[in-house]
C-alpha cells in the first residue's frame, strides 16, 4: 500500500493551498492528485513536454504526484518557463540566432499566475524551510525543491522575470547522498546562479492578467492568519471553512476509466461464461461506493469492481448509496461489425457486447437505447427509472 509521506514525516493538518505547495507538503500533493485524477495529470505532463513519460498513467500510480517517473533537467526546467510565461509553452533553442518556435497554450494564465505567487511567497514556505532559507532571493523569483527518496539526486528549480534556471545535485552513479536535500544541495547554488544573474538587472514581479480577484480571506477556525489571497473570477471567497470529511468526499467526482464509452467486448466461446471477467475502474474511488449494470449492483474495492459479461447492451454506472441523482443525457453509442476471420465462426455466438460509460462522476445517468437500421444504436427520449429501486438504492440496499 502507498502511504506518502512529509519529508519531516510529520503530519500537519489542514493546511491552505499556498502552504501546502510552498512548503512542499507531500501529503496535500497526494491528495489533490485524486481530487484531479491521475489520468488528467499525466495528460498535462505530457502537455508540458515530458517525454519520457512513456508508459500509462497506471504505470507511474499516484507517486507521479512526488517526482515518481524519471524526467530531465531540461524538460523539467522548461516546464517551469511555462509558469515563468503565464501558461504559454514553446521549444527549447539552444542558439540565439535561431528562430523561435511557435508557443501554445498549455495552462490558463491566471492559474499559472497563482502557482507562480505562491512559489514566490517566502512566509508561505516558512513550515518547512523557515523565513531564511536558500530560496529566499535578493530579487523577486519563485521556486520549488524536490527530493528524490533515499536522497540520491535533488533539483532546485525556478524563475525570475527574465530567466529560468534549474539545478541538480546527485551522483551520476546512482548513490544517495547522506543528508543532502534539495534545500541543502541545489537550492543554494540554484540562489547563487540568480544572485549572479540578476548582479547588475532588477527582477521585476508579473503583472496579474485579467481574470483574477484579489481580495482579504480569513479561515474559519483559524487555522492561518487572515490575509490577502488571488482567486479566479467567480471562485472568490471571503471565508474558507475548513474542509469535513463529508464535503471532501463531495468535492472527490469518480471518472469511469474502463469502459471506454462505444466499448465492445467479445466473449471467448472457449471459456466458460462464468469464468470471464471485466476489470471496471474508476477515478477517484470513494468510501462507499459502487456500480450498477443494469439491475445488478457490484461492490467496488479501491475503484474497481469484476463483473462477468453478459451478451447485450449495457450501460456502466458509479453511485454512492443515499447520494443518487439521476440525469438523462443524450450519449451516442454506436456498433461496429467484428470480422469473422480474427475470431472464427463461432463469434455470432454469443453476441459481444456494447458498453457505455455515462458521465464520470458522483452522479447517476440512466439511457433507453432502441435499435435502429444499420445496426445504430441511439438513445430513446424519457427514462427507464424504477422509482422503487431508485428507493432502495438511496438507502444502501443491494438489489
């Protein structure tokens, strides 16, 4: 089982955002990955120009969220000049005189901006490394540390207003280091190179782009002082209660990752019906939660759930007993013919299946679907509901 942990190993408690990623808390990192999902963070790692992130989002787990797949220097200092240009990411040039590269869009601009004024908030990051600590400049700049486990390796990378710049420590053997951190290793040679940069240049803070509100916040109870805060238009908020079990799990919206939506699935006629299973997951998991092919309810462990194939039409559903709601939405699912050739002439038998994912969160989608020439499926107007069931569901009784 992974259990993160804080590089002090110590736990401390409900933390703002901006403590959180300033004081590098790995904990809240973990966290917010399955509030994200991990397939829409690898995506946006891709996005970044990771390359060498080659295998799937399954692969890495959610240790992608503290530095658990191998990336370079370069790339990863690039990443950051995505931040450093308020959202905007372009390839890197090693010669001047060369032509620049054409940028695009990876991150919306007022959130990079809040990123970047929160790794530039040196009281935010007084938890873990103190008012005075390497990352705190001359100039203005915003950085972040990271170390690798059993200290073999350490970056220190960040930005001022007119350069990125990105440092490792580690040996090229492999070996750890014995208490060398990346506060301790890269970040004062990261403030050094900065220091050096910027001898006889001002670095000056970013202006905040459109879209952004400024605006004094207090916490209730008061787990950090009152203060000024940047929101996104519309998110703003005078008064942030801390967060109880109930409204975490809320704000956690499952996504149906397998199925895929038009899913067909073919039965192996040489295997037994009752030994063929289908591996369901889902992202995020929540206590409680469960999944429903037709009238049949599966119990989830940990976002999945087996469920033995059946010839027909199916739709895949995830609910949370006592918390179903109900939407009809409009989903295309169409049918494709499998060739006989790759499966001999025993595939018309059993028919394979079709299956549809619905939406991907904590609530529950209900389709009619009617059979249509050329093999068209499309859904049909009203719904199928039990209301009865729907009842029984609410109140956490299997079917």
């Amino acid at each position: 089982m992974y259990v993160p942990q804080n590089y002090d190993r110590s736990f401390h408690g409900t933390v703002s955002v901006r403590t959180a990623l300033a004081s590098s808390l790995n904990v809240p990192a973990v966290r917010t990955l399955g509030l994200v999902g991990l397939d829409r963070f690898h995506d946006v790692l891709k996005r970044l120009g990771f390359d060498s992130l080659t295998q799937t989002d399954d692969f890495y787990g959610t240790s992608l969220a503290l530095g658990g797949a191998d990336v370079d220097l370069l790339a990863l200092a690039n990443a950051y000049r995505v931040l450093a240009n308020g959202g905007l990411s372009g390839p890197v040039r090693f010669i001047f005189d060369k032509a620049q590269g054409e940028s695009r869009r990876v991150l919306g601009a007022p959130a990079s901006y809040i990123v970047t004024d929160i790794l530039a908030d040196r009281g935010a990051r007084a938890l873990s490394f103190g008012l005075e600590n390497p990352l705190a400049t001359r100039v203005w700049s915003a950085a972040k540390t990271g170390t690798s486990k059993d200290m073999r390796d350490n970056w220190c990378v960040g930005f001022t207003s007119r350069y990125t710049v990105g440092v490792w420590v580690g040996n090229f053997s492999g070996a750890p280091m014995r208490d060398v951190s990346g506060a301790t290793g890269a970040a004062p040679i990261w403030r050094d190179i900065v220091h050096r940069l910027h001898a006889g240049e001002e670095s000056l803070r970013p202006r905040a782009p459109s879209g952004l509100i400024e605006q004094t916040v207090r916490f209730e109870p008061a787990i950090e002082a009152e203060r000024r805060e940047w929101f996104i238009a519309g998110t703003q908020s005078s008064l942030v209660r801390a967060e109880t079990a109930t409204s975490s799990e809320a704000a956690m919206m499952p996504r149906i990752r397998y199925p895929a939506e038009d899913t067909i699935i073919a039965l192996d006629p040489d295997i037994a019906p009752s030994h063929q299973r289908v591996v369901l997951e889902a992202t995020a998991a929540l206590p409680g939660m469960r999944w429903r092919m037709r009238d049949a309810v599966l119990a989830d462990t940990r976002g999945r759930a087996d469920w033995t194939p059946t010839p027909g039409r199916h739709i895949v559903k995830t609910f949370r007993a006592g918390r179903l709601r109900r939407k009809l939405q409009r989903m295309p699912c169409r049918q494709r013919s499998l060739g006989r050739a790759a499966f001999g002439d025993r595939l018309a038998s059993p028919q394979p299946d079709i299956l549809s994912t619905g939406r991907d969160h904590a609530e529950e989608d209900d389709h009619e679907y009617r059979r249509q020439p050329h093999a068209r499926l499309e859904p049909a107007c009203g719904s199928r509901h039990d209301e009865q069931k729907d009842r029984e569901l609410d109140e956490g009784v299997d079917l």
